[in-house]
C-alpha cells in the first residue's frame, strides 16, 4: 500500500510518492496510483488548497478501496470545485474524506451534483458538498454518507433543487449528516436504506409534494421545514421510524405502513419553543431545552455495528443519544461554548485560527 501527495506546490511530473515530491492535480494522483501495480488499495492526501478539477475516481486497479482524503482532517482546508454534470464520482468500495466539494453550474435545475456515487459501494466521510442543483446521489447499493453536511447554495424556488437520493433498488444509509435548504426533494430515497442520527431542514419549498426525509429506516433524526408553503411528510418510509423530531409538515411523521414510536412531533414541539440555537444563521445545534435532547436510542447502532460518531466527532451517548447530528446541546456537558475571545487567544497560542478552535470545541 503506497500513499501518494498532492500539493499546490507539486508538479506532475514528479512520482508522488513523498510530500517533497507531490503532484499537482489529483487527477494525476489518482492516476499514478490507480496503475500502480502493487496489487493494494493506496491513499491520496491531499495538501491544503482549491483544486478546479472534476474527477472520475471509478475504482478500478490498486485504487479499488483506495482512499482519497484531504490530508489535515478539516473538509474546510481542501476544496475541489467545478461545474461538471458530476464534480466527483466513486466507485468499487472507495472512500472520499475531509473534503470541500462544490458544484458550481449556474445552469437552473439540471441534473448537476456535487458527488455522485457510481457503481460499487462508497463512502464519502466528513464532507461538505455543496450545490445550486443537487448535492449527493448514489445508484450503487451500499454506499454510505457519514458526518456531511449538504448544502443548497440555491436559496429559493424558481428551480428544483436535489439534496440527497438513492437509486430505488440500490438502498444507502445516511448517518450524522446535516442537509440544508433544499426545495424538492431533501433526503428522497425511494422508501429504501437507512437515515440516522440526522438533522434536516430547509427554509424553502419548491412543491407540496417536499419530505423532509423518504426511506425505509429512520432513526433519531429531526426534520423541519421553516416555511408556511405546504409540503408532504416530514419523515415517510416502509419499516421503522422511531425517535425523531419533526415539525411544520402536513403530516409530520408517515408510516406508509410501517412502525413508529418515541416521535415527537408539531404539537409537541410548539408547545416546547425553539428546538435550535440560531437557524437564520445555519447553527443546528440543539439547545438545552431541545425536545431532541437524550431522545434517542442507541440499538440501530448497537444492531448494525455502526457505533457513530456526530456531526463534529463526539461519540453518541451509548444509552441516550440524542436525536439529530449533534449529540451535545449548546451549552451542555462535551459541547462548552467558549467566548470568541477566549477562542482567539487560544488559536494565536497554537498558530490556529479561532474557527478551528471553534470546531475543536465543538462550536464551529
């Protein structure tokens, strides 16, 4: 297993193979290491910058289960950017992590998406993916979306905007990811896979027919639509719902049939007040007296092998997680909001900016 270096200092014409020696693109990263004949599935890191590039990683040779990462952990500090139909593609068990993926085509309402998960199995972990069209879209079964944020830089309704979907006969899962603002379909997965632990909420409504999150398994999530336009459901699936909050939908929770318990839902939460910190300005984190604190249940997790992590990389609570992609209330015990100021002083002491010490804290 071989890790190749990508820098915007590189060049690529050199192997790769050290960050000394980097390349330049990803793409040629991606390539040295997909035709390396090793046999073993490589890691691309990938150095600090803004890449303009769109990117087909399908998979095949020694990148098969490969990992393509940006090297410092921190999906704000590498950033990949285009206005192709698909800005990155995966494929064959590859893994896509602590990136920025931004699709930026102006064209209104086409099929344009951040990152589209092709065939075989993938996993895009602690990503941003941002998109005037569509976010995410996976047609290979068994993919997985964990610790992302998805987000419609599309803020209002002359066009249809796509947040997360899967082909009907190729179910995901969705785990600890936050979508944002998306105005026709916001989690529409065909009544198939599984979303938990996940938060949703757009303050836009293209057409009635808007769920806040359509699959078969639905567990500790919170929905909510900010917006007096009529729409659909706010959780809808086949099989099991239970442990969410949802509200401001015409039919907040739909069972199509299915089980539902421990759901809090409009009644509940008006009576309740503010379920999050500041939403005008995308703080999702629940407050204090949120109804989604300690409203969870940990057996999804216990059941599937899947022990979480949120939002920001705090471990659930093993007995009462909460529900949504944060597992602290702002303000409470593993989640401390520290002053601004404090945050400043303690970046200038690590030669880190205050926003990452926000996130380090929990708070970004």
């Amino acid at each position: 297993m071989a890790t190749y270096y990508v820098s915007k200092s590189g060049n690529d014409s050199n192997d790769g193979l050290s960050e000394g020696n980097a390349k330049l693109t990803i793409a040629a990263a991606y390539s040295a290491a997909d035709s390396e004949s090793s046999g073993t599935p490589h890691t691309i890191n990938i150095g600090a910058g803004t890449y303009e590039e769109d990117l087909d990683f399908a998979g095949s040779g020694d990148m098969e289960d490969g990992i393509i990462q940006g090297a410092t952990g921190d999906y704000d500090d590498v950033i990949i950017q285009g206005d192709a139909t698909y800005q990155v593609q995966l494929g064959n068990g590859v893994s896509l992590k602590h990136v920025t993926v931004i699709n930026n085509k102006a064209a209104a309402g086409g099929a344009y998406y951040a990152v589209y998960s092709k065939s075989g199995a993938s996993t895009t972990y602690h990503c941003y993916l941002k998109s005037n069209n569509r976010g995410y879209y996976s047609v290979a079964a068994g993919s997985v979306l964990e610790r992302c944020i998805v987000e419609s830089t599309y803020k209002a309704t002359s066009h249809q905007t796509w947040g997360v979907w899967w082909a009907a006969g190729n179910p995901s899962k969705m785990f600890s990811c936050l979508l944002i603002d998306w105005n026709h379909a916001q989690a529409y997965c065909y009544d198939k896979g599984d979303a938990v632990n996940c938060t949703v909420q757009t303050q836009h409504v293209k057409n009635t027919s808007l769920r806040g999150i359509y699959c078969d398994t639905i567990w500790n999530c919170v929905t909510h639509k900010d917006s007096a336009v009529g729409s659909h459901s706010g959780i809808e699936g086949g099989t099991l719902h239970k442990n969410s909050v949802v509200w401001n939908y015409a039919d907040d929770v739909s069972s199509g049939g299915g089980t539902e318990a421990n759901n809090y839902e409009s009644a509940d939460v008006s009576s309740n007040g503010e379920q999050f910190v500041d939403e005008d300005n995308n703080n999702f984190r629940i407050r204090a007296t949120s109804l989604a604190v300690d409203a969870g249940s940990y057996t999804y997790q216990s059941a599937n092998s899947a022990p979480l992590l949120d939002l920001v990389g705090r471990p659930y609570d093993t007995s009462t997680p909460s529900a949504g992609c944060y597992q602290y209330a702002w303000g409470a015990s593993g989640g401390k909001k520290l002053a601004a100021t404090d945050r400043d002083v303690i970046g200038k002491i690590c030669g880190v900016s205050s926003t990452k010490i926000a996130k380090t804290m929990g708070q970004g």
